[in-house]
C-alpha cells in the first residue's frame, strides 16, 4: 500500500465542512430561498453534480471557469464528464432535454465547482441558491429576478447591497460590438503583454472584466456595450430601468459589467456586497441567456436567471451583524428526558414525543442524573421531562421549566398534550 499523504484525511484545499451550529445559518438561508421562490412562482429543479463537458463548453470557451478552472474528467466509460461549475448551463440542457411548458420558472441549491486560488469568499467548491426562467422575453421578468434576488438579499438583513446593471445586446448588435473592441484593443496592445493579445483574440470581452492594474487604463477608455444597442435594445433595457424605478429598487449602470460566463445577451446585473472585501464583493448575479436553449439544440427560447453565493451572504450578513447580536434563530429541541429508570421507558416516551411532532431529545449511555440535567440545558429545551420511579409508580412524569425552574408531576398519558400546549405559547420566544 502507497504511504498516505498527510492531508488525505482533510477536506481538499479551498473546499469546506459546513458544521452545527453554522450549519444552521445555511439551512435557514435556504429555507428563506425555498419560502420566496414558492412566492414568486418558482418550482424545485434538481439536475445533477456532472454534466457533459459540452454543456459547460456552452458557458464559454474564453472563459476562465471554462478554460482554467473546470473540474474535467474520462469517468470509466470513457465519457469526458464535468463538475458543475455553476447551474444555469445544467438547468437550460434539462430544458432541452424535457421539453417543459413555458413559462419553465425553477429555482435551486446546489454545490459548485472552480478550480480557483482560494481566499475568503473564494472557493473551489461554493454553493449558490439561484433561479431561472424560460420562455418570456418580456422585461418584466427582468424587473421580476432582479426583485427576486434583490429582496432575499434584504431578508437577509444585508443592507450594503448596490446593484449594478448593464444590457449586453443580442447577436445582431453584439457582432460588430466585439469586432469594433477588437480593433481598439489591437490598437492599444503595446506593452500589454500576451495574456492581453491572447483574451483579445479569444474574445475581447474577456479583457473587459479583467482585474489587471495594468490594464484598467485602456479599458476604462474601450467602446461600452451600451453605446451600441439596436433600438429594441436599447428599449427593453430602459423598460427594466424603469421597472426596477416603479418598485424602489435602485440601481447602478454599470458599463463593464460583463460577468465571467459567455452566454449572456441583454440584462445583465450583479449584486455588490460592500461589506465584502473589494476583489470579491458580488454576492450575486445574473442575467439574460436568450440564445442559450437553441445553442444546445432546442427550440429559440429566451431566459433569464440569476445566482447568489451561499458563502459569500452569510460573510456578509455575518460582517453587518456583528457586535448588533445576531439574528441567528435558536436552533435545538423543545424537550428533553431526563432518565432515572434505566429501562425501555425512555425510548418509548421519546418516541412518542417525537411522533406527536415535538422536538426531543436525550442522553445516551446510562449516564448520572446530574450529568443528563446538564445536557438537558445545554440543549435549549424548555423543558425537561424527568422519568423517576416515585413519579412511576403513580403513572406520572417529572415537568420540569428549564427557564424557571418549577417543576410539576404531569400523568403519563398526558405529557405529551401538556407539553404541546406549553410549548405553543412559548414558540415565539425560542
Ligand atoms: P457567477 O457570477 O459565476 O454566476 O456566480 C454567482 C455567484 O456565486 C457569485 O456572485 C458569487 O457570490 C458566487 N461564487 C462564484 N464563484 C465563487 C467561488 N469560487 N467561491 C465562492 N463564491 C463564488 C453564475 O454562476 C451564473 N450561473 C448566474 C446566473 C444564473 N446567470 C443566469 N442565471
């Protein structure tokens, strides 16, 4: 046997353990998704981790997430297969491939992976909760993601959120926009280097979005996408603007906003955290992909999507909150039995406790009283429910409030209705 790396039994570097109780943040965070999504009419989609690599080949060549970054593989068939490095490309082939009425409104939760140097806010596994929408190209349904995305960012309790809003034009317009930013950055490419002349033969919009110091100057200086809008462009980008003014969303134009995959077309927008730190401070984005379906064989259909970064939301509402107590909900049960029986007696109770719809728990391994108390308040109960043979011989139970500490003797039988009734009028608090 090969002598074992000492960091085999870490998680790879750049991906991360979620634990109790941070885990809990997650699962309110995505509970909050899963509550707004149903509101605004979206619908579950579960695609799976690995794709085709050609359904990514789709997010774009030029890209860095395509090119550098993608997690490639033969899997023992011999199929080139990939990790999903975002979801929009997975939920689009599912589009295709079923073939579902339109309006197609969905929404999801799902790990994804780039090959990136990690830092804080930069992994090579995040997750993102996102949602898109095939079928209208109305502009309404801009206004609507954008609200979507926007609203649950606010829910959050995030408020140093901006967000920045650009259109990318379509085919038409797009063609000559990107051969008009070749020519400039042709004409300017002296001393740039050759990562420079490489993106702009790949395709200069790539050089758009690049963080180089170096290069900012000429960037600054290039042709905006904006300037080059056909007229019905040019028109369903003032009707979002307008939509987002109606609903008191402001918003920023935002001319280099280009975003790091290639299948955009028209409204594109981010989120910008500024409680995070500047090289990373998108909590989100998204866009329009309308000739994204009809790329991968289906029929012309527009879309429109847009994806928030798990890590990176609770960074930044972590960041607001600090020092103003958290808003974090209390998580753990409701009752916990404290057992001086030693037999099946606990088990049973439990079970029904459970069965009845509360939350409860107990101590494992016949350990002391004192010991089971003690876990008993660690545990958040309201209260404790004591199993002692005084009690039993006259079929009842210990109540014991853990706030107050008063305790009771509640018959057997009806423990379970007692607690519930309790319980009701305290949920608020916990
Ligand atoms: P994206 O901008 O590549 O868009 O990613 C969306 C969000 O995921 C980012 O704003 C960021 O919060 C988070 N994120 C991305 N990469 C990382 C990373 N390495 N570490 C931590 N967080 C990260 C998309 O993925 C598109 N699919 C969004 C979309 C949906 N467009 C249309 N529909």
């Amino acid at each position: 046997m090969s002598a074992e790396r000492p960091e085999a039994f870490r998680a790879p570097v750049g991906m991360h353990d979620v634990l109790p109780p941070d885990s809990r943040a997650w699962r309110d965070l995505v509970a909050a998704f899963a509550d707004r999504a149903e509101r605004f009419g979206y619908e579950l989609v579960i695609t799976p981790i690995v794709e085709h690599r050609e359904v990514f080949e789709r997010v774009g060549e030029a890209t860095d997430v395509v090119r550098k970054e993608m997690y490639d593989f033969d899997d023992k068939g011999g199929r080139a297969l990939a990790l999903r490095p975002e979801g929009t490309a997975p939920v689009v082939r599912a589009f295709v491939q079923h073939r579902p009425t339109v309006p197609w409104k969905v929404w999801y939760v799902a790990p994804n992976f780039r090959y990136e140097r990690p830092q804080k806010g930069r992994y090579r596994q995040h997750w993102q909760v996102g949602a898109e929408a095939l079928g209208p190209a109305d502009p309404a349904l801009d206004v609507e993601m954008i609200s979507f995305a926007h609203g649950f960012v606010r829910d959050l309790g995030i408020t140093q959120v901006r967000v920045l809003l650009n259109s990318m034009g379509d085919g038409s317009t797009r063609v000559p926009y990107v051969e008009a930013l070749r020519d400039y950055f042709r004409a300017h490419a002296t001393g740039m280097g050759d990562e420079f002349l490489e993106r702009v033969e790949a395709n200069p919009i790539r050089v758009l979005d690049a963080k180089r110091e170096d290069w900012q100057d000429v960037i600054e200086r290039a042709p905006q996408l904006t300037e080059h809008l056909s007229p019905e462009e040019q028109q369903h980008f003032e009707t979002v603007q307008r939509g987002l003014d109606a609903i008191g969303i402001e918003h920023e134009l935002a001319p280099r906003l280009v975003r790091g995959l290639d299948y955009y077309t028209s409204t594109t927008f981010e989120l910008a955290g500024d409680a995070l730190d500047a090289a990373q401070n998108a909590l989100g984005g998204g866009g329009r992909y309308d000739g994204l379906a009809e790329e991968m064989g289906g029929p012309p259909t527009p879309g429109i999507g847009f994806a928030l970064g798990i890590e990176r939301l609770l960074i930044a509402a972590g960041a607001e909150h600090a020092g103003r107590g958290t808003a974090t909900t209390v998580s753990g049960v409701d009752v916990f039995i404290v057992d001086h029986l030693g037999g099946l007696e606990a088990t049973v109770l439990l079970h029904e406790l459970r069965e009845s719809g509360l939350r409860a728990d107990r101590a494992y391994g016949g350990r002391s009283v004192k010991a089971q108390m003690t876990a008993a308040n660690r545990s958040g109960a309201a209260f404790a429910v004591i199993l002692a043979p005084d009690e039993a011989e006259r079929a009842a139970v210990g109540a014991k409030n853990l706030v107050s500490g008063d305790q009771l003797e509640v018959p057997r039988e009806q423990i379970a209705g007692w607690l519930k009734l309790r319980l009701e009028g305290s949920a608020v608090e916990r």
